[in-house]
C-alpha cells in the first residue's frame, strides 16, 4: 500500500521502524488499523509487500505519512543502529543510523502539535557494559541520547524507552529457566503500553533485572579492588572513526 492517501481524521497512527525484525512482525500483528512500516530500501518493501501495513519508505520526499494528519503518533523504534553486539561495522553503521534517525527527525516533524510518543527498545548492555560491548552498547547509548535531544525539541512529543534481557520466541521457551527471557510478543506489548502512558524508562524481563543486579556486584568489586577486565573488546576493530565522531568512548 502506497503512504499518499486522501486528507482524513485518523486517531492514532503507529509507525514501526524495524519492522523486518521479529519484534517488528510481532508488533504489525498487534497494531490497530492504522499502521505505518518503514522501509528502507527496495529489498524492504519486497520483503514487506504483504505485512498488511502501509510502507513508508525512507528515502522518499513526499510525506511519510500521507496526507492523513492523526490525532496522535506512536513511533515504534524496534531497530535502529548495531543488531549484532559483537559485530562492528562502523561506516555502515553510522550510515544506517543518520538514515533512520532523519526519519525519526521527519516523522516529529511532521506531526507539530500532535500528541507523539517515541517508544525505544535498547539493551540492557547499554546500562552498564562491559569491554566486550562497548561498541554495541555505545552506540545504543548514541541513538537514545540523539532521540531525546530530537524530542525535547518538540513539546507534544514525549520518549520511552525500554531495556531487555534477552529475547526469544515463544516456542523457543522449553526449559524452565528460559521463562528468565522476554518473547518478541511480550516485549511488543510492553511497547504498545507504554506508548498510551507517560514518557518512562523500564527494564523488561527477569534475566535483565538479575543480569544488572550482577553487573553492580562486578563495578563495585572492582571500585574497591583497583582491578579491571582484560578481556579484549570483540568486534570493535576499525571503529576508531565513528566512536570519535559520535563521541563514544
């Protein structure tokens, strides 16, 4: 379905960034009617044809959501910047990243003086990382500072953002310690939640709780004992360029 629609009242309009993802597909299969899924290039919008909800695509000019002016946006944001933490891909990444965010940027744009609310899904490795998962962990730290500076410039809109353990599929859970992790269909609950609530920040699931919870343990040993990690830091070789660029450290 095409984004240039005829001028009309829409209550609630919902747009997914990510939406080739697992969590992206489990979030289109609880939407309302009105649902936008942004894709990004030409292989989006074929693996996206039939998804049922109406492509926007990402480099295009015309408005992304039509002529249609809602009473209220919801900005799902499933995927936006590294999805691998020990895979590093600096010039790509930071491509990819100033992409998605001008869509952000575009879409608050548009909708001045609506009622919009940015819902992110980070990672609980962005709140306290270890050596190896500076790179992932930073630049999930980048993009939830980058989409705050985006809303505060904008009165009606508001920030959510959400930090999961890790995520599996439903039919993934077969032991009992698995029921630890979040599924896909969870966590694009506790999207849709919070996008109708106060701007907030969560942890999500059990395992994310407990894995923080040790986290602190570890920093505080080693506030008293002197002694860092040695662990060499995977997948960050070559992003040199983009951590000074995005001021990550």
């Amino acid at each position: 379905m095409s984004a240039v629609r005829t001028e009309r009242a829409t209550a609630v309009a919902t747009v997914v960034l990510g939406p080739k993802t697992r969590l992206g597909a489990a979030l289109l299969a609880t939407a309302g009617p009105e649902v936008y899924a942004v894709a990004r290039d030409e292989q989006d919008q074929a693996a996206l044809a039939s998804c049922g909800a109406t492509l926007v695509g990402a480099e295009s000019s015309a408005p992304l959501l039509g002529r249609a002016r809602p009473d209220a946006v919801r900005i799902h944001v499933c995927a936006l910047g590294p999805v691998h933490p020990e895979t590093a891909r600096p010039g790509t990444d930071a491509a990819s990243v100033d992409r998605d965010l001008g869509v952000v940027a575009r879409l608050l744009d548009e909708a001045a003086g609506c009622n919009v609310h940015v819902v992110l899904v980070s990672s609980v490795l962005a709140l306290a990382p270890g050596a190896d998962r500076a790179y992932y962990a930073g630049w999930k730290n980048v993009v939830e500072e980058e989409l705050a500076a985006m809303v505060a410039g904008h009165s009606s809109a508001r920030l959510s953002v959400l930090y999961p353990g890790r995520l599996v599929a439903a039919e993934e859970r077969r032991r009992p310690w698995h029921r630890l992790h979040t599924t896909f269909e969870r966590l694009a609950a506790h999207m849709t939640q919070a996008g109708v609530g106060p701007g907030r920040s969560r942890l999500v699931g059990l395992d994310a709780r407990a894995w923080l919870l040790a986290r602190s343990f570890s920093l505080l040993a080693t506030t008293f004992s002197g002694l860092r990690s040695t662990r060499r830091r995977h997948g960050v070789a070559g992003a040199t360029e983009t951590n000074e660029r995005y001021e990550i450290r």
